[in-house]
C-alpha cells in the first residue's frame, strides 16, 4: 500500500517529516483509545494504550532530533495529508470492556502495519539516505512487535473474560 506518495522523489528532509506525522498519528489515536477505555472503565487496558502512546512520542522525539541536527528549522515540505493509518491502531481496534490481550493484538496489528509501510516502499525508494532510515525505521517496528509479543507471553490467558458480561440485558420495551 503506497498511501498515494511517491517514494523515488522524497528527500531525507521530507521523509523524516512524514516518519514524524506517522508518529504523531498513531500516538493520537492510542490516546483516544485510552480515553475510550477510561470512560468505559476498563482501566488496565487504558493504561496499556497510554504506555504505547508514550512510546511512539518517544519515537517522534527521536526522529525530530535528527531531523533538528541534520536540517535546523528549515521549514516542511511533506505533503503529511497522503498519510492515514499508517502506523495508528485501526479505528474499530478498540471497544468497551476489552482485555488485555485484545489490545495488546490491537497494538501488535499496528507495529506489523507500520512495518510492511516501510518494507514495501523500500524498492521505490531511490536516495540512499532515505533507504538507510527506512531500513531503520522498519527494523524499528520489528522490534516493537517483539516487545509487544513478549508483554503478551508474560499476560495471563483472559479465556474466562467476555465482553458479553458487562452487557445488560435486552429490556422489553
């Protein structure tokens, strides 16, 4: 999926712009979710969402920080409106009453998609600085995937939680 960007022309300037939207993207949407589950009293995985949201501001820092030293405050000039989705969990990954574990699925379905955005740009991209911070960024995202599996490997199986016992009843009307 290319997002409708063309690859082959982005300077590094631009694509660190863009790595950093990508970011900003995905920490805003963990921070819905997380306002979604507070609200619907489902505290630890709130939680969970804020500590991911935590982590792609961090990212987004990073990223900055080498786009401040190797640019200064040149100003954009990526087209960050072709970006959607990206790196952020799907819109429908959260909902009332979920484990745990369905949102650490929803997080790791979104490393994995912000890590085939990077893979398959790859062969389109043609400046080496550009390929050499896709690289990274993508082995990135395989690191946050395994970082998510291993969280998943240490949380209790939740067989005994169903979202269907926080539902009321039907009433008759």
């Amino acid at each position: 999926m290319s997002h409708n960007i063309d690859f082959s022309v982005l300077g590094l300037r631009d694509t660190l712009d863009l790595a950093i939207a990508i970011e900003e993207e995905a920490k805003e949407r963990y921070d819905e979710f997380a306002e979604q589950l507070e609200a619907h009293h489902t505290p630890e995985v709130a939680k969970f969402f804020r500590f991911m949201s935590d982590n792609e501001v961090k990212h987004a820092e990073v990223l900055a920080a080498q786009r401040a030293d190797l640019f200064g405050n040149e100003p954009s000039t990526a087209d960050t409106s072709v970006l959607f989705d990206i790196e952020a969990p799907d819109y429908d990954g959260a909902r009332a009453f979920m484990s745990i574990n369905d949102a650490l699925e929803v997080a790791l379905n979104a490393e994995i998609k912000a890590y085939e955005f990077y893979h398959d740009a790859l062969p389109t991209v043609m400046e080496a600085s550009v390929k050499e911070l896709f690289v990274r960024l993508r082995d990135e995202e395989t690191r946050h995937q395994e970082m998510i599996k291993e969280i998943m490997a240490k949380v209790p199986d939740m067989d005994a939680f169903d979202p269907n016992d926080f539902a009321d009843d039907p009433t008759a009307q």
